[in-house]
C-alpha cells in the first residue's frame, strides 16, 4: 500500500514542473531535512522549477549543512502557482501557518500530497504518504528514494542531511526508536561520503553561552516527586529575557539533561511560547507520555509527545501534577 502511493507520488512528479515544498511552522530538525533532502534531489533533475517555504527562515542551528537558503520565507504561493505542492512532517494544516491561510485555493486546486509519520494526521492531503509507526520515520525517507530508484542522485551533500535527520531523530541511535534497518541506513549513508562528525558537534557537543546560561536559571528550580520519577522544569517569561534566549532553545534542555536523570522515569518543560500560550513537553524511556496529552491540543509519540493551552505556566503544571499523580511505574 505505501510502495503504491509513492510511485503514486512519482507519477505526480513526471507530469510537473513546478513544485512548491512546505513544512510546518516552527520548524525542527525532522521538518527541515525531510523538505531538504527531497529539495535537493529533484534540484538535481534538471526539469524542475522548485521552491521552498515556510513562515519562518530555517533556524540558524541549521546553518553549518549549508542548506538554510532553499527556504523563502513567505513566498508567494498564488504568483508562483505550482502544478504540486508536497507538505513535510506537518500534522494539520493549521501547522502550516499563513503560508497555507494566505492561499488556501491553491492547495485546494494543485494536486497536494502529504508526506508524515504522526498518529494525529487526519490525511489532509489529496495524496496521503504516512507512516505512522514512529520507528520507521527515516526508513520511510529512504523507502520513497528507493522505490523511485533516486540513489543515483545521493551526493554527499544529500547523505550529510539524512544522516544529520537520522542522529537527531534518534538522539544519536539512542532512542527506542532506532532499529536495524535504522543502522543499515546509517551505515549506507557513510558511503556515500555523509559527514556524521559535524551534525553531533553541532547538534549534541556544541553549547552556546546563552543556553548554557538558561541552563543554569533552569537548574536552580529543579522539581521532582518524592521518588524522582517524575522531574520536571518551569521556565517563565522573564528567564528567557535574562538570558536572551526564546523558546525555540527549549528542546535540548529536556533531551540532554532534564531526560536523564537518574530515577526519573517522566520528564516535561512547561513554558511559554507566547502571551496567551503556555507549552509543556514530555520525555519518558519507558511511559507511554501520548496519554498525558491527549486532552489538549497535543502532537504525538509514544515517548516524546508535548501539548499547548491557553491556560497560565502555574494552571497548566497543576493540571499536570493532577493527572500524574496516580501513576505507578
């Protein structure tokens, strides 16, 4: 059934010329190397007028790979009128933020496929290409370039990119979700010439003054249950403006340290994304934290799953603290 809709997807591609990639606002590792990696194959097909966008520019973190330029932020999508449109990693469509509101019609009428892994997916496309078994993210990618028979086009620029997905997206084979066939791709990628040491410098060694310095507001305020099972962080408003930092410097506080400690069996951030919004992330190793988030507007895995409210940091913790504390591990 998926071999069908990506040859699907192939037919769609030999019948344009124009095609427009998006991923979702907010953008993380996962979505841009998905949306890159595609960029820079079909780039490498001469008959292609391609485009990127976003709302936002990719984030700086993503500037070492060389690939940031290829997203135009706020393009506009009616003037370049693509004959398809290929979203990445997006769960809804109101994670594509106004890229999509500002043209509605235009997803509307071009053909629109939708490539994802998240359970929450509604298959909002007119082609949907999702894979929902969370393991099996990056053998998706690399089943689409098998199946359309691309590793002709895998130069090393392409490989730097999927293994730098790869090591992200499985905390440097790491995490549950990575398996075998994970490591055979690895493993093929390096042939390719991929550079696997500059992705987990920049991504895992390297930090930067201003996050070690949130680190350290965050660290003075540790939280945790009587057994350490559950650990957890507040960060406020006023902690970013001291630090100079946003909430987009959140993510490896939580996967680096807070996921780590030793007894903890639950972690979670809670902190604000806005003045009416408030986030709260979840990590686990064994709990399946989905079931945490399911209530509220939330994004999924099993063991990695957060939500957002409308509700104040100190509502949102107590509501937390609520539904967790009944938990017996």
């Amino acid at each position: 059934m998926l071999k069908e809709k990506i040859l699907q997807l192939w037919e769609l591609l030999i019948q344009s010329k124009k095609v427009l990639m998006i991923n979702h606002t907010r953008m993380d590792a996962d979505a841009f190397w998905w949306l890159a990696w595609f960029f820079n194959i079909l780039k490498n097909i001469w008959w292609y007028k391609i485009k990127a966008t976003n709302d936002e520019k990719a984030p700086s973190d993503f500037e070492f790979l060389g690939n940031n330029q290829i997203i135009e932020e706020k393009l506009n999508i009616t003037e370049f009128n693509p004959d398809l449109i290929i979203s990445f990693d997006a769960s809804s469509l109101e994670q594509l933020g106004e890229s999509y509101k500002n043209h509605i019609e235009k997803f509307k009428e071009k053909e629109f496929v939708v490539i994802d892994h998240h359970i929450t997916n509604p298959w909002f496309g007119k082609l949907n290409i999702i894979d929902t078994n969370s393991s099996s993210t990056c053998e998706l990618v690399f089943e689409i370039i098998e199946t359309l028979k691309l590793e002709s086009f895998i130069d090393k620029n392409i490989a730097t990119l999927l293994t730098t997905w790869i090591l992200t997206d499985t905390n440097i084979y790491y995490n549950a979700n990575t398996t075998a066939k994970t490591l055979e791709i690895g493993a093929k990628l390096m042939k390719y010439w991929a550079d696997f040491r500059s992705p987990m410098f920049n991504f895992f060694k390297k930090k930067e003054f201003n996050k070690s310095k949130l680190w350290w507001e965050t660290l003075k305020d540790l939280k945790k249950s009587p057994d350490w099972k559950l650990v957890w962080w507040v960060i406020t408003k006023e902690m970013f403006e001291k630090t100079h930092t946003t909430d987009k410097d959140t993510s490896w506080l939580i996967n680096e340290f807070l996921s780590n400690i030793d007894w903890c069996e639950i972690s979670f951030l809670i902190y604000p994304l806005d003045n009416w919004t408030t986030k709260a992330s979840f990590r686990s190793s064994n709990y399946d934290v989905s079931s945490l988030c399911w209530r509220f507007w939330w994004w999924w895995h099993k063991l990695a799953s957060w939500f957002s409210s409308n509700k104040s940091i100190e509502e949102v913790e107590k509501e937390i603290l609520e539904i967790t504390k009944n938990i017996t591990f």
